[in-house]
C-alpha cells in the first residue's frame, strides 16, 4: 500500500468483514482547524442513527512503521466494543435555540488558512483572525463533545450572526470566564502537577528557584486563557478583554498565540521595539512543539492602547483607529 486512502480502504474491508450485515463500515475525512484533514471512519449499527468517528492517522503511521494490519484491525475492533450501539442522545434539541442558546460556545482561529472553511460557517471576523461557534454537548452516554455551528443550523434557527455573537458571548463570559495568570504562577504549576504526591525534592527545588530567577527580570509576562483551558485564546476576542488587560499593565503589550488554547502577553517596556523578533518565536513554537490544529495563527501581535488596536507583526501595517466589528 504506497497511501493512506489504500490503507483505509484495506481496514475497511477486513472490518466489514469482521462485523458483516448487523454493522455499516464507512470511511470518512474530516476538515479541522488551519484545514487540517483527518481520516477516520465510523461502524455504525444498523438501525442506530450515531456512531463514534474513529480516526487512523496513527494507525496508519504504526503500519508504516511495521504494524501489521491484523494488529491494527484488533486494535479498532476493541476501541469500538467499548462505545455504546445505543446513544442516547436527542438530536431533535439541537432544532431548539433556545437549548442550543444556553450551550453556546467560541473558538479563535486563522481565517486565512480556514477560508474553505468559513464559507461554510457562521463567523465573525476580528483582526486576521476569525471567531467561529459551537455548541457544548455533555451527555452520559457520550461524554462531552461539542457540534460545529453551520450554516444550515442558522436557517433552521431563523436567526442571523450578530444574534448568535450576544448569544455566545453572553454563554462564554458566563461559564468560561477568561483567566490572567504570570507565568512563574502557571509554570510553577506544571511543576507542582509534575511532582504531584511526591515529598519535596530536591529537583523540584531546583526547577522552582530556576523559574523565579529566569522570570525576575520581567515580571510582567502573563497567560491568558479560559476556565476551562480550552480554545482559551478566544477570550481575547471577549469584548473589552484586550482593552482591560491592557489598563491592567499600564502599557502596550505583545501579545503571542501560543495555540487556540492560550495566548502569551507581554508588557512592553521599551517602545521603540518592532517586536518582529516575536513573531519569528510563535513560528519556531508552532512548527516544533503544537499540531497543525493547535496552531492559532504565525505571528505576533502588539496591542497600542491610546488607539484601542491589535498589529498583527508581520508586514508593516496601516493603522486603525479602533477594533474591528463584533458584526
């Protein structure tokens, strides 16, 4: 097999194989974050009307790797003996706003690696980025997910953008709520979740008088992100967010998106710095350490706060005089 399609194609055919009449077999591709595809397929029963996707990415990896293909297949085959044939779940609520209001949710993304994308859903440009929405789903029997808001869902609710933008914002200010932390605090956290149940060490000693020195020449270095540490890097474009953090440090700031899920801020403390220096960092990050679906976007961002205005810092820029419209 010299792709990925003939791979699945093979996993599919032994799995219908394996599971014959009772169960459908369908391969499926789906477009995420930045137009990232994944490949999965799902094996539904017949008669239900949901089935979990199951993606093989990795799988296909392991067999280029030497997995054999009847490994793999088991290995599928006990992934999905432990979902439910049955979901109990009710799409028929999905066609009621007024439960899909109080779900509501947001994410940050690229809009220029998303425009295929977008075209197909509802979104609110801000700056060179875009907010895109969903709906948060937490069921017993499926755990908690979230669903995608499309066009055709706005047709079916018969309400427009900026009544799905007060909605959601009024959702997300209300049950994520946007967090501000220094780093040393979040670090140290990580440390304290790393050591977790241990006695005090040496080493974590070590690592924790490393931080504070490390950060003591620029205290004012911050992570921005939700409640719930998920696409948390939305909450910058919660109103008025960019302007309070920017009254908070009393000055400019850069502001660096470590991935959809949290963004950096740093106080500027020389202002004839371009910061482009920032933005060749945010790359380095985004190709070394984050998938292609963590990414946000490749650059950094300086935020003046006499003009109420995010620089995206890349190409020089023409300057606005105020944030862009929620609508």
């Amino acid at each position: 097999m010299n792709n990925i399609n003939d791979f699945l194609e093979s996993i599919r055919e032994k799995l219908d194989e394996y599971y014959g009449d009772e169960y459908t077999v369908k391969i499926n591709k789906v477009t995420k974050n930045n137009s990232t595809v994944k490949n999965g397929l799902t094996i539904r029963k017949k008669g239900s009307r949901m089935a979990p996707n199951i993606y093989l990415d990795d799988a296909y990896e392991d067999y280029v790797n030497g997995k054999s293909l009847q490994d793999i297949t088991t290995g599928i085959i006990a992934a999905r003996a432990e979902c439910r044939d049955e979901i109990e779940f009710d799409a028929d609520r999905f066609l009621d706003y007024e439960w899909v209001r109080r779900r509501l949710s947001i994410k940050l993304i690229d809009k220029d690696k998303n425009g295929r994308q977008l075209k197909e859903v509802p979104h609110v440009e801000f700056y060179d980025m875009a907010v895109v929405f969903y709906v948060d789903i937490e069921e017993d029997s499926i755990g908690k997910g979230s669903i995608m808001i499309r066009n055709e869902h706005m047709d079916e609710w018969a309400i427009n953008v900026k009544k799905l933008y007060t909605d959601a914002i009024n959702s997300v200010t209300r049950k994520s709520p946007p967090i501000m932390k220094d780093i040393v605090s979040v670090l140290m956290e990580m440390v304290e979740e790393r050591y977790e149940g241990e006695d005090e060490s040496a080493e974590k000693q070590r690592i924790e008088e490393m931080l504070r020195d490390t950060f003591d020449v620029n205290p004012m270095m911050y992570v921005i992100t939700n409640q719930s540490k998920s696409n948390g890097a939305a909450v910058i474009a919660y109103p008025g967010m960019l302007h309070d953090v920017g009254e908070t440090l009393g000055c400019d700031f850069y502001l660096l998106p470590s991935s959809v899920n949290e963004v950096i801020v740093v106080a500027i403390n020389d202002a004839a710095e371009n910061g482009l220096h920032l933005s060749e960092m945010v790359k380095e990050i985004n190709a070394t350490n984050l998938t292609p679906e963590e990414v946000l976007t490749d650059h950094a961002y300086r935020y003046h706060r006499s003009t109420n205005w995010l620089e995206p810092l890349t190409e020089p820029q023409a300057h606005l005089t105020e944030m862009p419209s929620a609508v």
